[in-house]
C-alpha cells in the first residue's frame, strides 16, 4: 500500500479507478452526469464546470472501480483517526467549493469573525495582501464594523521576489509588486489580515512598505494557526529554525509598531472539527 498523502485515479480501456488515501488528507469527491456517468474531483467546484451533481465524498482508505455497467467499492485500509490538512480550508481549496463536508466560503467568513474576537484592536481600515484571504477579511469587517478597502494594489506583471540575488533588489520587486494608496493608508491605524504566515519575510517588507506610505500602525491578524513544523505530505515548507511562528511568542510580537497575533488554533480547532484535522 502507498504511503502518503494522495487522492489517485487511473483510467484504463474501460475503467476509472479513484483512491484516496487511508488518513484522508486530501479532498476526493464524486459526482455524476446528466447521462449517468460518474466523475471524481479534489473540489466540487469542478463539477460545475461539467454540469455534473456532487454526489458525496469519497471515504478515506476507499477504492473506486467504475465501468459501463457498474460501480464497485473496496477498502485499502482506514486509520482510527482522519488526518485532513487544515490548509485545504485556510488556503488551497477555491471559496466556491464544499471540502470535507464544509463551505469554504462560509469557514474563511467565520475565521475572519473569530479573529475579531481573539485579537481585537482598535483600527480605522481593515486592508488584505492581493491575492490574500479576501473572505475572512470580509467576515472580520463585519464583525468589527470596520471599513474594508484595497490599500495595496497587485500588478500580476511582476514574478516571485523573494528568491532575487540582492535585498535591494528584493525589497524593489515588492514595491513593483504591491503599489500602496496612500489615501487609504496615510495617518491611518489599520488591520491587515492574512491567511498565513510562514517565514514572515513577506510580511515584514508589507508592513514597512505600509509605513513608508504613511500608515501611523499596523497590526497583522493571521488566519491559520502558527506554522511550527516541515510538511512532510507535498507541500514545499522551510525548515522548522526558518519559520517566524518558532521565533516570536504566540500572543504576539512588535515590530515598528506591526504586531503579530498568532493565536487562532483553538479557534480553527472548534470551527473545523479540527479533532480530524492535521
């Protein structure tokens, strides 16, 4: 039997084959056709694209066999305890997808809601990083009844910038990357929520891009709990020493008037039946 994280089909001359890992990491979802034939995707969003109907999830540790005239199921092996990846509802999966039994859209609202109540502040614009957590910041907006607005705008013309040769370089990469409004940032206590933060290199720069375009303080809110560890299951992570959750306390840290406010995992836990997440 494999190990790892995965969800796997096969197609051969007159079968598809669909597997999903023993702990179900990954989503695997099944849906069928006007014309009856069945379909599997990651996210159900997909389904729509096909006019297919979400029929259900596919169980963990679960084989599939369908042919033209019928749909077999066997079982791998089941762990006692699902390992779903938080990330797929903190960062991977689309808003308009439903993945292990729950709307996207709806727990990134609520994030964004519990973490008016976790880390409150006192704030006159609530902002994101383009192409951040849009959803969650909506739902903190609401909560703290704080206006929404786009204080940074992306180009989509500027590549990667973290992996240039020079700092300089770097830092200039970021300010072609993300250009502030400065009518909505100057003289301004803002809140800038984000899904995530794992070397705090990025944010770090943001926030003193933010300052220099007159933001008076900036306080980070981050949706998912802290990154402490390597992913070990296919998603590229840096080393534990490398991540910024390891080198700052998690009730949060100041720099230049930026902080940090990592302490949303019981919270994630309670929302996401996260007993089953990993």
């Amino acid at each position: 039997m494999i190990k790892g994280a995965y969800s796997i089909f096969f197609l051969t001359k007159d079968k598809l084959v669909a597997v999903r890992d023993p702990f179900g990491f990954r989503p695997l979802v099944m849906g069928c056709r006007s014309n009856d034939a069945v379909v599997f995707a990651s996210e159900t969003c997909a389904f729509d694209l096909i006019e297919a109907i979400y029929e259900r999830e596919v169980f963990r540790g679960k084989v599939i066999v369908v042919d033209k005239n019928s749909l077999q199921s066997l079982y791998l092996m089941t762990h006692p305890q699902p390992k779903q990846c938080i990330f797929e509802h903190i960062y991977f999966a689309l808003p308009s997808s439903v993945v292990f039994g729950s709307s996207i859209y709806d727990s990134r609202r609520q994030f964004g809601e519990i973490l008016v109540t976790e880390s409150p502040v006192d704030c006159e614009v609530l902002i994101i990083v383009p192409d951040s957590d849009a959803f969650a910041a909506l739902g903190y907006a609401a909560k703290a009844r704080v206006p929404f607005q786009q204080g940074l705008i992306r180009s989509h013309y500027v590549g990667r910038t973290f992996i240039e040769p020079s700092q300089k370089i770097c830092d200039f990469g970021m300010k072609l990357k993300l250009s502030p409004v400065r009518a909505v940032l100057e003289g301004k206590h803002m809140v800038v929520v984000d899904d995530s933060v794992v070397r705090g290199t990025t944010s770090s720069k943001i926030v003193r891009l933010l300052k220099e375009a007159g933001a008076k303080e900036v306080h980070m809110r981050i949706v998912s709990p802290p990154i402490i560890g390597s992913c070990y299951y296919g998603v590229d992570t840096p080393s534990s020493e490398e991540l910024i959750s390891n080198r700052i306390s998690a009730s949060g840290t100041h720099l230049r008037n930026t902080i940090f406010k990592m302490k949303m995992e019981r919270h994630v836990i309670r929302l996401c039946h996260a007993r089953h997440f990993y």
